[in-house]
C-alpha cells in the first residue's frame, strides 16, 4: 500500500477518534450553529489547496489532471464555506441550503482529489504540499461526515434557520 494512502488512513482514523470521544458525546446537546461554524471557519483555509499549482510546493511534474481539480475545487469550497459562515452566524434562512452546498461540493471535492491522486501517482510530486493529502485532507472528511451528521439528524428540517446565538 503507498505511504500516502497509509497516512490518509491513519490520520483519518485519528480524527475520528478524537470525534467519537469529544464532539459525538455532546452532539445532541449542542446546537447545529456551534458545530458548524467552527467546522466552517476550518473549510475556509481550502484556498491553501492551491498550493498545488505552486511551483516550489510541489516538484516539476505534478500531474495537472490531479492539481488543477484539487486546488479549484478546494478554492470552491472554501468561498462556500465563507459564504456559509455569515448565513449560519446571523441565523439566515438560506443558511442550510448554504451549508448543504458547501458540503457536498466540499465532499465530491476531496473523494476526487483522492481518486485523481491515486489514478495519477500525484503523491510523488506533492513535495511541501503532501501534508495536505496526509494530515488537512483527513481532517476536512470527517468534518463533513460531522456536518451531514448535524444536517440530516441534529438540525430540524422544519426550521428554516437556526436561531441567533445570545449576545
């Protein structure tokens, strides 16, 4: 099996480890807005998915069937997310159709990056950019697994918004 493989595997399994011991416990109690956002804020650091397209992040001969769908599909998901964040922190209606988007682009984003990397052997050409793919990558998939979590079980779909935190 290739190193990057074992390292997504593994920092995948150690993100949701932490997951299962700290936020699932809670998650019932805890109102959508609070999981999101943080989840959220975090996506909006996908525009560093462009590195891919930097010379000097990655070596000379990176396949652009690999780089070009990664970095502007991360960047994609990373204006989603912003665009999300004021939605959700205001309590907007169109907040969960917002946070929807950016989850499934978001999601389709990352499990085509893993495809095109492995069809394309991209990881032999990641240089500085591999701690992408073995410890960010890991990272965003089990928070989108938790934001479907919180859209399908833990924000009622009869509420339209979630409700302005206290101030």
């Amino acid at each position: 099996m290739p190193i990057l493989a074992v390292n997504l595997l593994l920092s995948t399994l150690i993100f949701w480890i932490a997951v299962r011991l700290y936020l699932l416990p809670r998650l019932n109690a805890t109102r959508p807005q609070a999981v999101l956002l943080p989840i959220l804020l975090l996506h909006s650091f996908r525009h560093l998915g462009l590195m891919f397209l930097e010379p000097g992040a990655t070596y000379a001969g990176i396949p652009p069937q690999f780089a070009y769908p990664a970095a502007y599909g991360d960047l994609l998901a990373a204006v989603l997310a912003l665009i999300s964040i004021r939605a959700v922190a205001v309590g907007h209606r169109s907040s969960r159709l917002l946070v929807w988007a950016f989850n499934v682009e978001g999601s389709l984003d990352l499990l085509t990056a893993i495809t095109l990397a492995t069809v394309y052997q991209a990881s032999a050409y990641m240089g500085p950019a591999y701690w992408i793919a073995s410890f960010w990558v890991p990272a965003l998939l089990v928070t989108h697994y938790i934001t479907f979590l919180v859209l399908l079980r833990h924000w009622p779909r009869a509420q339209q918004d979630i409700k302005r935190p206290a101030t």
